[in-house]
C-alpha cells in the first residue's frame, strides 16, 4: 500500500533512511557504545565458550592494545600500537614504536586495511608495574558514519575518511605521563571531545570538519576517565566528567562550567567514566572507593542541592553501568562483584568472584540480562544482571594467556573481545 501511495523516488529513499538508520542503532560507535552506556541490545548470548566453543571467528591483531573494537555496518575498527612495550622486562627500543589503525571485516574477522601511524617523541617510558598494564593504544575510536576520529596521546587527534586516509589532525599537548593516556574521544553535533588531562589538563573540542579547535578548559588534572552527554529535558544537553575531588558539568557548545559537585575525594587522580541515567550522574572511583549520584541541570557549586547520596563502595579503574535501577561494576584488584540500588546507593551485594580473577581494569557490560566482566589474564565471568548474586560461568581461551584491558563489545547478538593479540567474535 505504502508504495501505491508514494512516487518511487520517495519511496526509495525512505526505505533507505529506515534501513540505514536501523542499522546505524546496531551498531556500537564509540567506547561503552549507545550513549556511554555500557549496555547492548541483544538475544541469545552465550554463557559459555573457551578457545574453540562458541567461537565464530578469531582474527591475529597486528599489534598490542587495550582500545576497544567499534562498529559500523559491516566493518570492525581498533587501534594497536607495535614496536616497542610487548613485555615489560624487556620493553626495547622505543624509536620503533608504531600505532596502527585496523579495519576488519565484520562477518569473517579479516583484515580490509591497516594504517599505521609514526607517534610523537619520546612518549611515557615502559616500566614493570602498574605502569606496564596499559599501554599505548587504550583510547577507544569514534565513528559518525562518515569519518573515523582516533586519539594517540600527546601525539594528537586524528580524522579518518573510513578507509583509513587521514582528513586532519589536531594536537592537544605535549604532557605524558607514566600511566599513560587512555581517554576515550566523544561526538556531540559538530565536535569531536577529548580529555586532554595527561597532555595539558584541558578538556578541548575540536570542530569534526576542519579539526580547528572551537574551545578549550583548562584545570582538568589527574583524569583518565572519558567525558559523557547527559540528556535532560527540553532538548539540553550537558557534558559531565569525573576528576579529583569534583564532578563537572560543562555546556558541550562553549565549554562553559555549569555546575560542580563535591566528587570522589582522591586528590590524585579519578579512572571510571561516569554514567547516567533520566539526568542523574553516577560517579565512582578512588583509593578509599566511593560512589555517588548527583543529578544534573544545576547551576554553581551543586553539593548540597543536587547530591543525591554517597558511599564509601567503588572502584579505582572499572567503570559502573547502570540497568534496570541499579550499578554494577567489579572492583579492580579485590575481584568484588558490585551491585547498589541507584536510587539510594544501598549495597544489594558484594561478592568475590571464584576462582580469583586477578587484575580487572575492563569496564564491563550488561547485554541480554548478563553481565560481562573480563579480567586482565584470567578470562570472562558472566553474571546474572540482577540485584542477587549470580556467576553463571567462567570462560577463558585456555593456552591464549595476553592482556586483556579492553571492554568487551555486542553487535549482532554476538560478543567481540580483544585481547593484546587477538580479536574474539564470540556467539554463533
């Protein structure tokens, strides 16, 4: 009937902009995908896997990184960087260090193309220690389905046509630090944002086009986490970022502080990414772990209007999702599972994952009711996302021991994760 009712051309084109956007919704663009969330849509996960179960497909990288993937339509971006730092005891010359750009096919895992990417020196010295559990390739890439936008450190932000040519490239600071860099970038309209605080402690917008710079704040220090668009009503947005002692709240526009809050009261540096949900900032992080909520909209110092609750639970590095009226996350070096009631912060339950599961710097995500936490050497746990506790199973690829940083992925009602030398399709 549709197509009686309508000249051909125009039919077309609908049926078009129908199927591309439905597929633009699928897919997952940027770090934590759909609105920083952290939460995927998708049926039928596996539960279980281990090297060669459940596995649909796995893909040699041509170097190390704890980016994650992203996707478009039938394409598979990351970063990785070679040369230099594949082992902490002997990490070599760093005149060698290079950084790539890879794109994969989505339903195979082969390579389309790389690009690789000569950085600015000298970057941050490789050392054993917590220094070494990062890297030089963690800033997850963006994509507006037109152009691929990547961060490498003080080495700057570059624009990438989607077959890897290079459009424009914009600096941010010469700073390094011996953690490294490992913000993530963010779209908004016609910027692209980035969180410059290792490089000049600003958080600079850039405009997508041209790359020339539309507005720079300074005094973000010690933060490593990734700024996030929170929503409210009347079409408003704010850009919000967690760092030492503050949450703040900035118009994503002009760069202009809103509103403060107090934040998480370490006076060195603050690792989670926020999230949010219905325009309430969640916040974790810090040595002495704390979370709270604030909600924004507010003008000024916001403390005492806006502040929901705070507690004395969080995580240094793992960053907290909300589902369904409730915060997960797994903290970093205990290997608690986490879970609070959002509204209040009341603990629903705190509990240790078995067997032990080491380090966990992966943010982790919530698709199909499980929750998907991946620990840096000692595999998967997936657990039941409910406020009880509930391991539905513990998965890892038996010989294949790298690094795994990156926060797992869905797309297509199948798992991607990447570790320091492969990429994982997981699902049927």
């Amino acid at each position: 009937m549709l197509r009686q009712l309508l000249p051909a051309t125009m039919y077309t084109i609908m049926v078009s902009c129908f199927f591309t956007s439905h597929l633009l919704a699928a897919d997952w663009t940027q770090f934590r995908g759909p609105a920083s969330a952290a939460v995927g849509q998708a049926e039928n996960l596996p539960t279980q896997w281990d090297a060669t179960k459940n596995i649909a497909w796995k893909t040699a990288l041509p170097g190390l990184g704890t980016s994650s993937p992203i996707t478009l339509n039938d394409r598979i971006y990351l970063t990785c960087y070679s040369g230099y730092a594949a082992q902490a005891e002997s990490p070599g010359d760093m005149q060698k260090l290079m950084r790539h750009v890879v794109c994969l096919d989505r339903k195979t895992g082969k390579q389309i193309w790389s690009r690789e990417f000569k950085p600015e020196l000298p970057e941050s010295e490789y050392r054993r220690g917590n220094d070494s559990w990062h890297g030089y390739s963690s800033s997850t890439p963006v994509t507006d389905g037109k152009h691929l936008y990547v961060f490498f450190g003080k080495s700057g932000v570059y624009c990438l046509d989607l077959e890897g040519k290079q459009v424009w490239r914009a600096t941010v600071g010469s700073g390094t630090r011996g953690w490294g860099s490992a913000s993530s970038l963010l779209l908004h309209k016609n910027l692209v944002i980035v969180n410059a605080s290792v490089e000049s402690q600003a958080l600079i917008a850039f405009d997508k086009t041209t790359g020339k710079e539309v507005w720079g704040v300074s005094g973000i220090r010690g933060c490593w986490n990734s700024p996030i668009i929170v929503n409210l009503p009347g079409d408003k947005a704010e850009l919000v970022v967690s760092i030492p002692e503050k949450v703040l709240g900035f118009d994503p526009a002009t760069g202009k502080e809103l509103w403060d809050c107090d934040g998480i009261p370490d006076r060195g540096y603050v690792c989670p990414t926020v999230v949010a949900h219905e325009g309430v900032v969640y916040a974790i992080g810090g040595r002495s772990n704390t979370a709270l909520a604030v909600r924004a909209g507010g003008k000024g110092n916001v403390t005492d209007s806006h502040l929901l609750w705070k507690t004395n639970k969080g995580s240094n590095v793992c960053s907290p999702v909300y589902y369904e009226g409730h915060l997960y996350w797994v903290h970093e070096r205990s290997g608690t599972a986490n879970c609070l009631d959002a509204k209040t912060g009341e603990v629903k339950f705190q509990q240790r994952l078995e067997p032990r599961p080491g380090i966990v710097y992966s943010s982790s995500i919530i698709a199909d009711g499980k929750w998907f936490c991946v620990s840096q050497h000692n595999g998967t746990y997936v657990m039941d996302a409910k406020p009880a506790f509930k391991l539905l199973s513990h998965n890892a690829f038996n010989k294949e021991s790298s690094r795994t940083n990156a926060c797992p992925i869905v797309h297509n009602n199948q798992l991607l994760i990447r570790s320091d030398k492969f990429l994982y399709c997981i699902g049927n």
